[in-house]
C-alpha cells in the first residue's frame, strides 16, 4: 500500500510538470484561450482532490505520523519560501503586488497558526 501511495505522488508530480511545462512553453503569458484556461482549472481540481485523497490514508505507526509531519512542514515552508520570493521580486522589479500572492501567504499563515492553537487546547 505504501508503494502504491509514493508512485501514485510521482505520477501526479510527473503530470503537473509536464502539463504546467506545456502550458509555458507553448503558451503566450499575457492571454490564454478559453480551452487551456478550462483544462487547467480542470486539471488544477482533480490534482488537488486526488492529492488530497492520496494523501491522507490512516497512519498506521509512529513513524508514518512523523514522516507525513515533516514532509507537511517541509511542504509549507517552501510554499511560504516561493511566495514570498515572488512577492519580492514583483516589489523590487516589478514595481506592483499581485494581491493573489499576499492573500495566498497570510492564509497559509493564518491556518498554519489556528491549526495549532486549536490542537494546543484540544489536548
């Protein structure tokens, strides 16, 4: 079952990189035609329902329970990493912020900070 679960992440790794590659390489950046808006949006949603679902299987020892935190924690400070490097860049080069990308952090942030405060007391 373990196994299964890793080449199932690989797969849909492997498919958003060559379909997010595709869409860069073959794409203009500043209009997208309604079929590629459609097939990203779809393709976005069934890559977050089936990582959702892949992802959150019952643990069954210790071990898996520390290896799913630290690949979480790991998940989230790159995810904040990223974004913040792209808030930077378009503050210092671009000269505008993209609302999408503060939004984006401050709600990483924010679940990231109730999340522990409600186990805290849940304890």
């Amino acid at each position: 079952m373990h196994n299964r679960k890793i080449l199932i992440y690989y797969i849909l790794l492997f498919i958003l990189i060559a379909l997010t590659a595709g869409y860069l390489l073959f794409e203009p950046m500043d209009k997208m035609s309604m079929p590629t808006i459609v097939s990203v949006c779809t393709f976005l949603a069934i890559y977050s329902i089936c990582l959702s679902l892949v992802g959150e299987t019952k643990c069954e020892d210790e071990r898996e329970i520390l290896h799913r935190n630290l690949s979480n924690r790991a998940a989230t400070v790159a995810v904040t990493l990223f974004i913040s490097g792209g808030l930077i860049y378009q503050i210092f080069i671009i000269h505008r912020i993209d609302w999408w990308l503060l939004a984006t952090i401050i709600i990483i942030n924010l679940t990231k900070i109730t999340s522990l405060i409600y186990l805290n007391y849940k304890k």
